[in-house]
C-alpha cells in the first residue's frame, strides 16, 4: 500500500495528460469542456500538493508534472486559435517570444544537464495560473491592455527560469527565483 500511496501524484499528473486530449473533444460544448478543464486546474495543484506535503515528490513526478503541463498547455494553445483567434494575433508577439525563450531553455538545458529540465519556480507557476485564467478571462473581456500585460509577466518568468539554467551547474526543480534558492 505504502508504494501505491507514494505514486499517487504520479497517477494524478498521468490523469491530467488523459483530460487534456479529452479537451479536444469538448471544445464545441462549453460546460463540458469548464468542468474538465478546472478539473485539469485542480489536479494540477493537488499532484504536487500531495508530493510535498507527504514526501512523495520523486523526479519522477517532477518530469511527468512538466509533460502534463508541456501537453495541457500546447492543447490549450490549439483551443485558443480555434476560440479565441483575435486573442492570438494580438498577442503573437508575446506568445513567439514566450515559445521562443521557453524552447531555447529547454535546449540548453539539454545541452548542459543531458535532459530537458522545466524548473517549478514562483514565476512558472504564477505563469501557469495565468494561462489557466486565461479562457475564462477571455470569455469576460476583451481588454488587450489586460491581456498583453499578463503576457509579459509569462515572458518575464520565461526569461527568469533562462537566466536561473544559464547561472547553475546543477538543476534544482523546485527552486523558487532567481533571487530564492
């Protein structure tokens, strides 16, 4: 039972993928689609929750939270373009450069540590409740002074987790700034 426990937040980041491809298949039926979608918000932050709080973090659980959140967040980015166009053409500039910034890391972090490294910093993190927010903020306004100023904090914590990979010999995924070891 004791190892079973101990994979539990392993199992919620494997769930969290499954949801996100079912995204796919709710985006014509908005209820739906929120229902899941908040669940995939909730799972998201009891996964870790559970590791930390119960000594169950592993790296492991680390890299399947990264690829859960690489795979919501690239499915995310296909339902906007099919919901929320003009939102993508206002912000292109912003989402190239956070794509741009958070590819080159992850290169480099391949080049320097051997694997692709995504650290869990206070920036990362605030930056994914942001883009969680964000189709519901969307479906209340239109406000591309709103939407461009959360856009570049995502670019600001993009580049942050650079100059984090850039400063360090050896990765720390929980680390928590820059400034906070």
């Amino acid at each position: 039972m004791r190892n079973i426990s101990r994979n539990i937040p392993n199992i919620i980041s494997i769930i969290r993928i499954a949801l996100s491809v079912v995204l796919l298949g709710l985006i014509s039926t908005p209820y739906a689609f929120i229902v899941v979608y908040v669940l995939i918000g909730i799972s998201d932050v009891l996964d870790g929750f559970l590791a930390r709080n119960f000594g169950w973090d592993s790296q492991l659980g680390a890299q399947l939270d990264s690829i859960a959140d690489v795979v919501f967040y690239s499915i995310l980015m296909y339902v906007f373009y099919r919901q929320h166009t003009w939102a993508i053409v206002m912000g292109s500039r912003y989402i190239v450069a956070i794509l741009i910034i958070r590819l080159l890391n992850m290169l480099l972090t391949k080049l320097k540590y051997k694997r692709v490294v995504l650290l869990h910093t206070i920036g990362n993190k605030a930056s994914g409740f942001i883009v969680f927010l964000m189709p519901m903020m969307l479906m209340i306004t239109k406000n591309s002074i709103i939407i461009k100023g959360l856009l570049s904090f995502i670019i600001l914590a993009a580049f942050e987790e650079l100059c984090i990979t850039l400063l360090i010999k050896e990765p720390k995924l929980n680390r928590r700034s820059i400034f906070i070891e």
